[in-house]
C-alpha cells in the first residue's frame, strides 16, 4: 500500500540505460558521569576510567554520525550504469486492465476521462512491451469505498481506487499553496496535479508487483523499495512528466505530515514518515542530474542531504537495472 491519509495509499520502462536529532548517547554520557561520586576512592576512580571510556566511545561514535559521509559530487557529472547482459526469462503472462464502473458521479468524472484519455490502457500497453511476465497481472481500477491502492499478492492483483484521485484532488485544493512544493490552488491545477500523484502511486503498486512476480531480493523496507523504484520509472522513461509526478506525490506527503501531530503517527508502521518520502523523493529527482535540477536541491533539500543524492541515485539505479535486466525485452 501507498499509505497515504485517511487510507494508504503510470507506464512502464526499462531501465535499459538509468529528519535529525542529536544523537543521545553523548547527552547520557554526561548525565551517566554527573550520578557517580565525587570522593576519591578506589571504586570512584574506576568508575570514573570506566566513564571517561565510555565517554570517549560515545563521542566517537557521535563523530561518526556527523562526519560528512560522501564526498561532494563533481557538479557536471550525471549518473551512468554500465549494463550487464543476462539470458533472459520466458515471457508467460501480461498485465492486464478492467475497469470497475463507479457508482458515485464524483467519482464517475475520474473514470470517465481515464478511459477517454485511454490513461491506463496506454500505460498497460506500454508495460507489455517493455517487461517479460511469467504470469498475468491484473491491473483493477474501481470504487472501493475508500481512498486506498494496494498490492494483492494472492491474487496478483493491483488495485486502484478512483476515490484515491478525489482525495488527492481535495488534498491539493485545500492545501495552502504557499507552503506546498508548487503552487495549485485552481482546481484544474488541483486535478492535474492529482492525477500525476496518482501516476506515482501506479508505478508504487507495480513495483510491489514486480517484487512479487519476479521474486526479486529487497534486503531492506519494500515499501521504500517500491517508491525509490516509482522515482526511477518516472525520472528514466517518463522525462519532465515524470518529475511532476514525482512533485505532486512530494506535495501531498508534505501536506499530509503537517496535517498529522507527529504524536499520532503510527512509528511502527512499515512506511516511512510522510517527511521521509518527501525528502527521498525529492532527493532522487536531484540526483538524477544534480545540474539539471540543482533549483530542487536549493529550495527542497538541507544541504548535508544533497551531496549524497548523487551517489544514492546511481547505487539505486544500478541495483534496479541489474535486477530487471533479465526481464526485460529487447
Ligand atoms: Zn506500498
């Protein structure tokens, strides 16, 4: 799921070419050193080596943390991946679309330019000639009575709600637009910009998808996965239309975060902070070409952040396109 409020939470490829606290342990040192006695005794200055040790782990490991981590990146350079060749697998299945008919008439609009604009089929179209399959995928667009999209492994199913749209829609229009990313007040701007959050949230679900067909390995949060491989998609194959994608669905973590005191979140829950998926998406964007888009770099990202989104983006795209290699036609 794409876990965006209330609920959680287009096109297709290849990738043929491409918030901080200080850290505790010092503070607790300092606190741990002020509790032992002051007189000297044989149990005293023992304490006090084993607190000057202690004092002097965590304050190189607090060096650790703020050491500047990358180097900066040289400000011409743009991300390259060499492609490596793979024997690939037997294409045994297709996305596929259905339409479910919304009984709402608000959400009868989003359905109804969808399937005149011909959106998704040309998404899907575009999918089936680009990625090999070794099974169907089902790519259901529906009224489900709440503002959701999801993965269903079981069924290897993706499902989109038009009532995603609509609050995406509401989201921006009533956002105040000179706190967001761009500014859409309008409400044509608003349901531009819904539709191209909603284009990110497509390529979220597939990437769970894919993850899933394929079997790939993911050694960390998939649901991070899922998004750094949206950014990709967007940044690689879908050019400036992509970007906007990428802006909406920034825009719409940013104000759902303000919208949500902090104290409510869920901290356990399996996606990032709404905070997080901002600033990694935005992140992408400028390492894609830090040249290109150093204006997002400026008016997005703290400093420290942008020099390592360079070198973030080129491991990211590199680990994708190996593990899509053998997957993808020629
Ligand atoms: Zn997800």
């Amino acid at each position: 799921m794409l876990s965006l409020q209330p609920a959680n939470g287009l096109f297709l490829l290849l990738l043929t070419s491409r918030i901080s606290q200080f850290p505790k342990s010092h503070q607790k040192a300092k606190q741990v050193l002020g509790k032992f006695p002051k007189k000297k005794s044989l149990f005293g200055r023992t304490l006090k080596v084993a607190n000057l040790l202690f004092l002097t782990i965590s304050l190189f490991y607090s060096g650790c943390v703020f050491q500047a981590r990358r180097p900066t990146p040289t400000p011409n350079k743009s991300p390259t991946i060499q492609k490596v060749e793979q024997e690939k697998e037997t294409d045994a299945g297709d996305f596929l679309l259905e339409y479910g008919t919304s009984q709402k008439p608000e959400l009868f609009e989003y359905e109804k330019y969808l399937r005149e604009n011909k959106t998704l089929e040309k998404a899907v179209d575009r999918l089936n000639r680009s990625l090999i399959l070794p099974q169907n995928v089902l790519i259901k667009i529906k009224e489900c009575g709440e503002a959701n999209s999801f993965y269903d492994s079981s069924q290897k199913q993706v499902t989109l709600c038009f009532e995603m749209i609509q609050y995406f829609e509401e989201l921006f229009r009533q956002a105040d637009s000179s706190k967001t990313t761009e500014s859409y007040t309008e409400s044509e701007e608003s349901r531009k910009k819904a539709f191209d959050a909603m284009k990110f949230v497509f390529l979220h679900e597939i990437s769970h998808a894919l993850i899933d067909v394929y079997q790939l390995p993911i050694t960390g949060n998939e649901e991070d996965a899922a998004d750094r491989l949206s950014s990709i998609i967007c940044l690689e194959k879908l050019g400036e239309e992509g970007v906007q994608s990428i802006l909406a669905i920034a825009d719409a973590f940013k104000i759902e975060a303000k919208r949500k005191p902090f104290k409510t979140r869920n901290l356990a829950d399996e996606h990032l902070m709404q905070e997080q998926r901002a600033f990694v998406s935005l992140c992408m964007i400028y390492g894609s070409d830090p040249n290109k888009y150093s204006y997002i770099a400026k008016k997005y990202l703290p400093a420290d952040r942008t020099q390592s989104c360079l070198s973030e983006y080129e491991k990211i795209l590199r680990s994708w396109s190996g593990l899509l290699e053998k997957w993808q036609k020629d």
